[in-house]
C-alpha cells in the first residue's frame, strides 16, 4: 500500500463490495414487470404503497402512520419543520449528528446538548435539565450505535426517557437508521414499540442496510401527523420516486433485505473489530467505546491533541477523519470520528499507523 491511496475514515456509506448489486437489479426488473403503472406514474406524497404496508408490519403499526421520504434526513428536516418554531428549545445527544445540528440551528432553535454515556444519553442529566424549568419540544436521539458516538441506548433509559417525555410533554424523535446493523449482542425494542402515549415519532432508512444511493427512508408516527407532514410533501414534490421505492419494496418482500444485511453486519462486525484492534495498537492513549453495531466508532484523543491541528496532518499523511467539533455544540476539540464502512480489513492497520503520525506530528 502506497502512501498515496487515501484512507478515508470520514464517510458513513458502506463500500461496494458489501452492496447486493444483483438483487438490486433483479428486484428493479420484479417492481416494473409486477406494477408498470405504479412505477412509472406519480404517486402518493405519503410515498409508494406497498413499501408503506411492509413498513408498517415491521414495525406493528397502521399504514396511516408511515410516510416514505427520500432518505431518513429528509424524514428529519419533514419533522422538525412541522413541529419547531424559532427559539423553541430541543434536546440533543452530545455528540450528535452534523447535520441535525446544522438543520436545528438553522431553524433557530434552542438547542440543549445532553452528555452521551456508553450506555446512551444520561437521562440523569436531562431530568436535571427539565426540572431547572426548560420545556423542550422535541428531544432527538439517535439509540442504536449513536452516529458519531458508536453507542447504544440502553432499555432502561429507554424506558426513563418514555416517562421523562410524558411527564414534561415533549416528543421523542427517534432516529434510528442503524438499528438492523448490528454484529454484536441483543437488539433492543424500539421506543416506538414501548411508546404508550404517543410520544415517539420514529425514522429509519434503506440507506444502510441497501445502499445509499436508492434514497428511501421513511417515518412513523401518529396518523394525524404523518398526514398533515403527507400534505407538505405534496406541495414540495408532487411524488416521490415510485422507481426507487417499488425496487426497495421488491428486494424486501423477496427475503433479499435479510440477506443484505446478514452480508452488511458481517462486513462490518469485522471492521469494527479491525479498527479497534489498530487503535489499541497504535494509539494506545486514545480512548473508545467499541460498538455493538453500525458504521462509526468515536475516539477521545490526550487533551494535548487539537483535532483542529490533527485532521489536515492525516490528510497529509494520507487518511481523512473527522474532527469531533463538528458534532457538539461546543468543545470537542480532542475527539474524532471514525467511520469503518468503508475501508476494507487490509487498511486499518495502515491508517491507524498514519494517524498515529499525525498524532505524533502536531505534539511534536
């Protein structure tokens, strides 16, 4: 391996030879010969109707309560847009997505940072927060293998988190795209299962457990508001794309959806376990909570280490990450992101090693 071939630990999209290629066209050939009108006319807002009826199953719910979106951040910027208002205040797990942060500030919200742990959100915390008088509208959680914190949602704070929303009124968004990719331990239920009081509106994606380029997410929530957000999505863009969600729906009635994600969790179970071998190795300073699933693994770097001056020497040295600072409020000027997606087993040793010069580099 040269020192030229970039290693990029910054993407969260799985690499090429994990994807079910084949079964993707095969099921793009079943959606047309099965339903040529429904593919290629318009169709509902609320999304491609068979999807929606297989979703719905899945997850123990009417079909009035699924709206198919394109990819789960667009499911995201639906939610927010019908629920928050400027200066409106809302929960996040810190760290949290990107792009969740960027979408809230934008909107101008109040935004609450809450500690992770490695067993979630601290819930002791948040009740600290509720009880000092903030009523937050929405609280955003990301409960399996936490992007970018690699974490898990434990089920008792799954279960403190439903008491905390009825008793202080807010609701509960549940974004949880990496739930089926998990190569370790037990899955837990769904908040949206235990959800008694209608608190909990849930998203998830194909994204990782298809392939990102077919663009098919989708929420579930309460009946009214899935269709008032339906009515919105009318005026935005008529009709989804009934190509891409008709061969989604094909590959999962088919039984290829399991197979592509027993391939994906394998993959990544192996990744996974790679990368935090080569951390161990060569970074022996740094500090991570292995994850029982997903793409992401965050690592805590000595406090004499700037990821501000870190990241462009790895780019340097040849493999991309991404700085923790992107993910918080504030701070996390020691912290990094690292997506195993997408790099092969062969490279993590290498990558680690170069990161481990980057390290050495800024220090020095």
């Amino acid at each position: 391996m040269t020192a030229q071939q970039l290693i990029s630990f910054a993407r969260g999209a799985p690499s090429l030879d994990i994807v079910d290629v084949e079964g993707l066209k095969a099921a793009a050939v079943r959606a047309f010969d099965a339903d040529p009108a429904g593919v290629t006319a318009y169709g509902p807002s609320a999304g491609y109707l068979p999807l929606r009826e297989w979703i719905a199953q899945k997850h123990g719910v009417g079909v009035d309560q699924v709206l198919v979106t394109n990819g789960s951040l667009q499911a995201d910027a639906f939610l927010f847009d019908h629920l928050i208002r400027p200066g409106d205040a809302v929960v996040v797990e810190r760290p949290t997505y990107d792009r969740t942060l960027l979408n809230l500030r934008r909107m101008g919200s109040e935004l609450h940072g809450i500690t992770i742990q490695p067993d979630g959100l601290d819930t002791s915390e948040l009740r600290k927060l509720l009880e000092s008088g903030v009523r937050p509208r929405l609280a955003h959680i990301i409960p399996n293998y936490q992007n970018p914190a690699g974490v898990t949602l434990s089920l008792d704070k799954r279960r403190e988190l439903l008491d905390l929303a009825v008793e202080f009124e807010f609701t509960i968004f549940e974004d949880d795209p990496y739930a089926d990719v998990r190569f370790r331990g037990e899955a837990l239920p769904s908040m949206l299962s235990l959800d008694t009081h209608n608190r909990v509106v849930h998203a998830s994606s194909f994204t990782k457990t298809v392939c990102p380029g077919v663009r098919v997410g989708y929420l579930v929530g309460p009946a009214d508001l899935i269709a008032d957000i339906a009515r919105k999505a009318t005026n935005l863009y008529i009709s989804p794309g009934m190509v891409s969600e008709a061969t989604v729906h094909q590959f999962c009635v088919s039984g290829d959806i399991d197979r592509s994600i027993a391939t994906v969790r394998r993959a990544l179970g192996e990744r996974a376990q790679a990368l935090a071998e080569a951390l161990r190795r060569h970074l022996p300073e740094s500090q991570f909570v292995e994850p029982d699933g997903g793409y992401f693994l965050w690592v805590e770097l000595p406090e004499d280490v700037e990821v501000d001056r870190l990241a462009p020497a790895a780019a340097e040295r040849g493999v991309a990450v991404v700085k923790g600072s992107d993910f918080v409020l504030d701070g996390g000027q020691h912290a990094l992101r690292l997506a195993y997606s997408a790099v092969t087993v062969d490279q993590f040793d290498e990558g680690a090693r170069r990161l481990a010069a980057a390290m050495a580099a800024v220090r020095g």
